[in-house]
C-alpha cells in the first residue's frame, strides 16, 4: 500500500490528518490473507493498520481481491462469474458494493463542484428494480416505492464528457425537482440545460431557478389576489428536443427554447465545440456514449438488484469509475481530466487509499 499520504488518526496529536512529517513507521507487520503493517505514530504513540482510513480497512481479503471484484463489477460479467473468479461469494461482494460507494460518492462529492460549465444535457434512463412495473401491479405493491420502474436521471457536461450528478428514483416531479436542486448545487455558472421533452423538467426547473414576484395588493373592491408571480431567473436556459416517432423510429427531432434568450442560447450552440444545434445527442447517442455503457452496466446488475441501494451502489461505482479511471478512447483522457479537476487517469486502488480525498485535491 502506498503510505505517501497515511497520517496520524489520533485527532489530538499535532499530525493528526497531516501526511509527510516522517512521525509515522512501521511497529509490526500482521496480516493471513497479506501482510498488513502495524504503523505507529512516533509524535502521539497512537497505533494503527496502515489500512485505517481506507476502503479496506476491516475486510478480511487482500486489497488486489478487491480491487478485482470491482473491476470485474464494471464489465459483463455476471455475480455468479465474479463469485467464480474471485472466490468471494455474493453477499460480501455486496457488502463491499455498498462500502466502496459510499467512499467514491464522498471523493465525487469534494471533487466536482463548482462547476463551470456552458452546456449541459439531461437525461433519464429506464432501469427496474426487483420486478417490473405490470409485476409490480399484478402482485399489489404499488405502494412500494422502491421497487419496480426506477429512473437513472443523469447531468452530464457534453464538453468533457463529466459526468455531474445522478439520482435514481421514481419518473415523478419530486425526483425531478430534488435532482435539479442538486444538480444546481454543483454549478458555478448558468449552463445551456437541454432535456428531453418530458413534461416535469419545466417545472423542476421553474421550482429551482426562479424567484416569487409579490403581487401589488389590489386597489378597490373584489378579494386580493394571494398567488405570487414565479418569475423565472434571468440567466436560466433550458431547452427541449421533440423526438418524432413512426414505428418506434426518430423520424424527426424539433428543438423548442423552454426558458432565456434565443441570441445568448444561439451564440452557446455556435462557439460549442461538441454542439451545432439544440440537443440531448452526447448523452443519447448509440455505442460508446455514456448512456450506452452505464445501461449496459444496468442491465448486467439486474441479476441482483434486488433492492434500490444495491442498485445505487452499482452505478455510483460506476459513475465514478467513468468519470476518474475510464479513458476516453479517442480523447486518451479521462472525463475528470478533460474537465481539469484532476490532472491525470487514477486507479481503483488509488482512490480506495486515499485516507482524505479533501487533502489529496486540495479544495
Ligand atoms: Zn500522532
């Protein structure tokens, strides 16, 4: 394991989350699956497996089981092949889902926000979970929220291919509107948003981009009116393709301006170097796209997405395996890299070691 970046846990010494100071050795080495170093602090005394702080901290593997288990979660093989493979059987696997998504959903969150961008696509992809909505209804459970029809909405930054924001739920207005908030929280700057032509994003867009305008009481007789104008922001733009269908196939895609200035929209279009008219097509588009891979791994994970976190657990690590560890074929670069969050491809392994991402970024 790299100890580049391990330090002192013990939050009262003077080292504590402080890499490099040479107050850290090696006391033992201890470990049956593969040796694990006992370190201790020479400043405080505290000791500590040099795994403290990481994704392998507490299991009984060796970090390159893993790391394989990981890796082979984002190809086609099955849980089944993957408990084969590695000798690691299904439940632990599972478990290590959950733990290494909870970590790389941290190291997203401190790393992309504040974004500045100029366009950004939407969109949503149909998955399930356990059953299918028509079993859904023939077993009465349609209460269940999470089971059955479960939509991956996604943000993406055509530009460099980011991958911003995600959310699984429901193809309601609530999961419409909370992920636009979220999306908002990530951005530093007013983007081109371009959606599908759904109904429920201008809503969601309305709720979080807006300001209410206090009505002027009425002078005179007649009962005052209470509603308060929604005005949308200044800078808010969206966008909606229409997709016209015959026979299941797009015969025609029309563009209507939902939201802000045609000119100012027009000019985005014109200097975008992916983008020559209004459109949702990066993440839309056929093989090697974004959309193309994550429902391929979707539909590898429906032989155990059997409930709604696990199925949350598969695709955080893969989003964020897209975004820091999967290059861009042609562009040789990783989405993060293109994006100038981070300079260079990382590794399962080094993101798993990293003891404090906040540290390693430095924001
Ligand atoms: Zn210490």
């Amino acid at each position: 394991m790299d100890k580049k970046y391990i330090f002192c846990p013990n939050e009262k010494c003077k080292y504590f989350r402080v890499p490099g100071r040479d107050n850290i050795e090696v006391k033992q080495t201890q470990g049956k699956c593969q040796k694990i170093d006992l370190m201790r602090c020479k400043e405080c005394g505290a000791l500590f497996s040099e795994r403290k702080g990481t994704v392998y901290f507490g299991i009984h593997f060796a970090d390159d089981v893993f790391d394989e288990v990981m890796m082979l979660l984002m190809t086609r093989a099955s849980i089944k092949d993957i408990e084969r493979i590695t000798r690691v059987n299904e439940k632990t696997i599972q478990r290590w889902e959950r733990k290494a998504a909870g970590y790389l959903k941290e190291i997203h969150e401190k790393l992309v926000r504040e974004l500045k961008i100029t366009e950004c696509q939407i969109d949503e992809l149909w998955t399930f979970v356990l059953m299918k909505r028509k079993t859904v209804q023939r077993k009465g459970r349609v209460g269940e929220g999470n089971i059955g029809d479960q939509w991956i909405f996604m943000a993406l930054d055509p530009v460099d291919k980011l991958l911003i924001h995600w959310k699984i739920g429901k193809r309601d207005l609530e999961t419409a509107k909370e992920f636009i908030r979220e999306l908002k929280g990530k951005l530093a700057s007013s983007p081109l948003f371009t959606t599908d032509e759904w109904p429920a994003y201008e809503e969601a867009f309305l709720s979080n981009f807006s300001e209410e305008v206090p009505l002027e009481p009425r002078k005179g007789r007649g009962r005052p009116r209470v509603k308060p104008i929604i005005k949308p922001d200044k800078d808010l733009k969206l966008a909606q393709t229409h997709k016209y269908r015959e026979k299941g196939r797009v015969v025609k895609v029309s563009e209507e301006i939902i939201f802000g200035d045609e000119k100012e929209i027009e000019e985005i279009i014109q200097k975008s170097p992916v983008s020559n008219r209004i459109n949702t097509s990066f993440i839309e588009r056929g093989n090697g796209t974004f959309r193309a891979k994550i429902s391929r791994i979707v539909r590898q994970s429906y032989s155990f997405s059997k409930n709604k976190e696990m199925h949350e657990s598969h695709i955080t690590i893969y989003a964020v395996y897209y975004n820091l560890i999967w290059k861009h074929s042609r562009l040789k670069k990783t989405a993060a890299w293109l994006s100038g969050l981070v300079d260079r491809a990382y590794t399962f392994r080094e993101l798993f070691q990293l003891r404090d991402p906040e540290f390693i970024w430095g924001h």
